[in-house]
C-alpha cells in the first residue's frame, strides 16, 4: 500500500532532525502505521533502525548488534557478544562521527518488560553521549499505557529527555479519499468500517465490493480482523472483562455516565476509572457540547467508541460469535442489509463532515479558523436539540452550525429552515456566544434541490457542502 498523509508528523521529524540531540516519542496504537511513517522518514538518511521483540535481553543485544553491522558495513560486530547496552551505543556513535544518523528503537516496551531498568540506561546512555553525537534517537511503542509510563510520564528516567512526542492517529477521510479514487458513497462506508487504520485498508481494496471484504476480512472465523479488538485490548489491560462490557454497552447506545452505570450494575464512581483508562488508550471519546468551556469536567459528556472498526465490531461481530463459530455468516448479513448504511454508516458520516469542515478551513477553501470543532445538544423537558457540527472561530466571533444528510436524495430547504430555527431558538447559543455570526452548513452526500439552491443563493452565510467540496453560491 502506498504511504498516504502524515505531513504533519513529517515536518515534526524533520525539524527534529535538523536539531542537535533531537529525542522523538512516536506512539499509537497498533496498525496505526507508526512503523511506516518512520521508514518514510528515514528514506535517504543514515539509520540504523531496531524492531525489539519478545526475548531474552542477550538475544536483543546480539540483534542490535547484527543492526549495527548491518548498517555500519562492520562485520566484525556481528561476531562479538555484547553484555552491556551502552557498548552498542557507542558502536552507533563511533560510525561517521561527523554525519547525522537517525537511532530508532521501535516496540520499546519490549525492552522494558525483558530489563525494566532499561529506561535507565537509556538516560545514561542519551545524557553522557548521544545526545551529543550527531545522533537523533526515535523511540517508538505500540502499547500505549507502556509508552506513557516509560517515556513520557514524570516518574519515568527518560522524562524531560524528549524534544518532541507525536502520538500517531488513524488517518483522516480526507487524507484517504484523496489517495484511493473511488466514489465518495463508498469511500465512507470503508471509513465506516476501517476508520482509517492503515494496516486494515490493505484488506479493502477500493476496487473489490465492501460486503465481501467484510465477509472475508472480518465476518470469517480465519479473517485478519476477527479477533481483532481481543489482541488490542488485551496488550493494554490485565483483565479485559471488565473493559468489553463497557464497551459492548456503549454500542448498544447508552452513552450517558448514569445510563452506563445503570446497564452494567455499577455505581458511576466505580465506572469512572475504567472510562478514564479506554480514553487515554483511544478506545473512547468523551463529548461534550461545544458550549461547555470546561469540557474535561462537564457533566454533560457522552461517551461514544472512538475507533470505527471497533464500533463495528461490538455491533456486528461481537453479538454473533455463536454463530459466527459455526460458519453461520448470514445472521450478520442480514443485520448489516437491516441498518448498515442508514444508521451505522450514517452515524460515522457525522465525523466525515467534521473532517471534511476542518480540511476545507485548513487549505483556505472556507474563510474560518475553528479554535473548536464539535457537536452541540441539549436535552430538557421542553425540547430535544441536537446540531451535528459545530465550530467557533472565536478570533471574528463567527459560529458555524452544520447538518449532515446521508441520505439518497438531495437535501431540500426544509432541512435548512430547521438548523436556522435550532439556532435561533437555543438561548443557551445565545448566552454563550453573543453577538457571534452564525454560518449555517449542509453536508450532503447526494446533493441539493433546486429549491435549496436557490435558498443559498447570494447568501455567505448559507454553505452547500456536496460531497467533500463546497457548491458555489453565485
């Protein structure tokens, strides 16, 4: 698969590159594709690169060492046995003294967990010398919980070491789409399911039909994906029960705090700590409505899985490994014909838009610098309302108000006459943002009536979004 995006984290490796004693954290889940953007980034650069293991610390040594001779064109360091790390690092710095080189020691926590005082070491190793030796040095980790205890935490030898962290996300709708032409209908519902996990798109080719990837792929008891968020989960936690039932019950659509509590026969103080724990390992997201300015401690959050392909799993795999043990595809088939795209699909459209809103403000195509972008409900006795996408440009007070339709039809006026009402009448908008100007978006995967054309007509306040770029007004 051809390497898509990341300039970002590119630009971030390169400026520390450029830096003397550059030290860079990279994590992220697996699959994410942490691997990939290092040797993208490495291309054309002296590196000597290290993928550590489950073994003996003496086998890791004596592989390193055959790294180094690799690398280094020295065949004799493959022949000597080392016993002490900082012997090997040293080979590292001693190699073209004068030219830069790039070290990456990538699944990290594999060395910690076979040597726990490795971190120390590696202090030693980086504060007497390689920070001063032409070395860039990358560490890079899977297990997130690991990765953070280690090498980024305050207790950790390592802390105040790192120049830079870059904790790898899956890559964005846009970043996809602009990759793997192919119709944007389908282009969602493959990020529907893969959410942009880069190892997982090598098993959705853009040109093969989804159902039968997915019956391959994911629905086959010898499937890639079929245990997958079993190995995730269990990387991470000791005991994964617990953290299953949450998640399961936040798929079946209890997102409230109390709702959750209640499902699982718990009191909310003793869920807490496990929310806390799927969030910080990007499990789960916790919402809250775009007014709130303290959103770390609202009450008014929600908790949804934050990963697509997870999402899909618990829905459509989890409930069903019964029969999905016995070959018996079809009750899944049937489920996915049920609600798939009018509700599964339709729901990951929601953040589709959201990147697709950010990715038009980032190039300048929309004329809005978000400082949030989000969604906006409220629930009272009076009224239920939701707004799908919401964002505050709070440098020239603006707000934009956005309505996602993943529907067959084109999007009639109707739709937008009721955003503009749920604006109007929210006096919570109103207190929060005085006086902010108010541009009102439709997303729309099918386009729009003649009608609503006609409505946005003139009017810069109105924005048209078919697909992922913006209808002219004129």
């Amino acid at each position: 698969m051809e390497f898509i995006g990341r300039s970002k984290e590119l630009e971030v490796l390169e400026q520390e590159y450029q830096r003397p004693g550059g030290f860079v954290v990279l994590y992220g889940r697996r699959r994410v594709g942490k691997t990939t953007l290092i040797k993208e980034f490495i291309k054309g650069k002296t590196a000597i690169y290290f993928l550590a293991t489950e073994e003996v610390e003496s086998q890791s040594m004596k592989r390193l060492a055959g790294v180094i001779s690799r690398a280094t064109g020295n065949p004799t360091l493959s022949r000597v046995s080392f016993s002490d790390w900082l012997d090997l690092f040293q080979e590292v710095v001693r190699y073209r003294p004068e030219e830069k080189k790039v070290l990456v020691l990538d699944e990290f926590p594999y060395l910690v967990k076979t040597n726990p005082a490795f971190p120390s070491i590696l202090q030693n190793a980086w504060d007497e010398f390689l920070k001063d030796s032409n070395v860039m040095l990358i560490l890079c980790g899977s297990l997130i919980g690991m990765m953070r205890k280690h090498a980024l935490s305050y207790d950790s030898p390592l802390y105040g070491r790192r120049t830079a962290q870059i904790r790898l996300s899956p890559l964005t709708f846009t970043d996809i789409h602009a990759a793997q032409p192919q119709p944007f209908e389908r282009a969602v519902a493959q990020y529907a399911v893969t959410g942009g996990v880069p190892k997982y798109l090598e098993f959705f080719p853009p040109e093969e039909d989804l159902l039968t990837q997915i019956r391959r792929v994911i629905l086959s008891k010898n499937g890639f994906l079929y245990e997958e968020p079993n190995f995730l989960l269990k990387d991470e936690v000791q005991s994964a029960t617990n953290y299953f039932s949450i998640i399961r019950v936040i798929a079946d659509g209890n997102h409230k705090l109390g709702r959750l509590a209640g499902a699982l026969g718990l009191e909310s103080s003793a869920l807490t700590p496990y929310l806390s724990t799927l969030i910080e390992l990007g499990f789960l997201v916790k919402d809250t409505p775009i007014t709130e300015k303290n959103p770390e401690k609202s009450r008014k959050g929600l908790y949804f899985i934050s990963d697509n392909f997870v999402r899909f799993w618990f829905r459509y795999v989890y409930p069903y490994k019964g029969e999905l043990e016995l070959d018996n595809q079809q009750i899944v088939l049937d489920e996915l014909e049920k609600d798939f795209v009018q509700k599964f699909v339709a729901f990951a459209y929601e953040d589709v838009c959201k990147d697709i809103f950010a990715s038009l403000c980032r190039t300048g195509e929309l004329d809005f610098t978000p400082s949030r972008i989000g969604s906006y409900w409220l629930n009272d006795v009076n009224n239920d309302t939701q707004i799908d996408v919401m964002a505050v440009d709070h440098q020239r007070k603006r707000l934009f108000a956005g309505e996602c339709k993943y529907h067959s039809k084109p999007v009639d006026a109707p739709v937008y006459y009721t955003l503009e009402e749920k604006v109007k009448k929210s006096a919570e908008l109103q207190a929060v943002f005085p006086s902010y100007q108010v541009i009102y978006g439709l997303f729309s995967k099918s386009g729009f009536t003649q009608r609503m054309m006609e409505q946005a007509q003139g009017r810069p306040d109105i924005l048209l979004i078919q697909e992922d770029h913006i209808l002219s007004s004129d």
